[in-house]
C-alpha cells in the first residue's frame, strides 16, 4: 500500500485526487498522525508544505531513513525533495525569486519517470542547492539545478516542483506508482 504524507500542501488534495484516479491502494495521513506509525508500506509519497514546523522535519526524515534502509519507493514533491535532500547531506537555499506556473525542465538523465522536456508546475521560494555525491541530477531548469534527483539507482526520487498539477507531472506520478 502506498502512503501520502500530507504535510500541510495547498496542493494535497489535487495530490490525492490524482492518485485516487491511477486506482491505487493508498492511504494518506497528516505528518502528526504518522509520527508514531510502524511504517509498513509499500511506497511513500511526501507532500509540499506551507510553513515549516521542526516536527514535522522530523517525522519526515525518519521516513526517508526507514524508506532508505528499507530500499522502498519514495518520491518527495517540492518540500519532501528539500527534506529528502537534507536528511541525506544535501542543502537548501532561498531563491531570490520564487517560482511559480507552468515551467519546461530538461530531463538530463536516465531514469523510469520521464525523459525530454517536460512541462511541470512550480509553486516554491526554496530549491535544493546541493546533493550528497549519492544523488544523481535527472533534471534541470534555467532557475533550479535539482527539479528532479534520485539516490544511488534506487527508486527514491526528489522532485522540486509538484507532478500533481500539471499533465506531464501526472504521468511521472503514473510511473512512480506502478514502481512500487
């Protein structure tokens, strides 16, 4: 079963809908109600955020960990590629602009999630600034060198924008689901 880590995204509900349309077994709860969960799933999604909250940082890294040393599915969207690139040594920054709409990005990399250009939906005034020299960069824009990330040839994936609202973000979140 897939799990959705609603952390708090304006964008969640768009999320689950999309999900729900795929006709995946899934369950979705809020970053507090899975503080305590034994973490049985199959493959996890992370959402965006609005605000951040140290507890919900924590929550969220303790998943990564597990989906790391689990060697499971995990794909964190906007905020859970920023918290999945800083749980594993990476960094974030403030963008001096944010970004927000319909952007092209280029995907750079071989991966089971997308290729060429694909139009996606940005919605951040963070990006990811460096990864551990375990990622690999998938894709890139003019404005984020990270929109999309994998660690080791796992199929644990960071994506900078949010694959819910756009078409070809959709069919990435298509291909993620079937991986798992």
């Amino acid at each position: 079963m897939l799990l959705v880590v609603d952390n708090g995204s304006v964008y969640t509900q768009s999320l689950l809908n999309c999900i729900e349309e795929l006709n995946v077994d899934f369950t979705c709860y809020t970053f507090d109600e899975i503080a305590n969960s034994d973490f049985g799933y199959s493959a996890i999604i992370l959402s965006g955020r609005r605000k951040n909250n140290p507890v919900m940082n924590v929550v969220n890294s303790k998943l990564i960990k597990h989906t790391v040393r689990e060697k499971k599915p995990l794909l964190g969207i906007c905020y859970g590629a920023e918290i999945l690139a800083l749980t594993l040594g990476g960094t974030i920054k403030k963008m001096s602009k944010s970004r927000y709409g319909i952007h092209e990005i280029d995907v750079i990399g071989d991966n089971p999630l997308c290729a060429g250009k694909i139009k996606v939906f940005e919605s951040h005034s963070f990006k990811v600034a460096k990864l551990d020299s375990l990622f690999t960069q998938i894709a890139k824009s003019i404005n984020c060198e990270f929109e999309i990330f994998r660690l080791d040839n796992q199929n644990i994936f960071g994506t900078q924008f949010h694959p819910e609202m756009s078409q070809d973000g959709k069919d990435l979140l298509r291909k993620f689901v079937k991986i798992q």
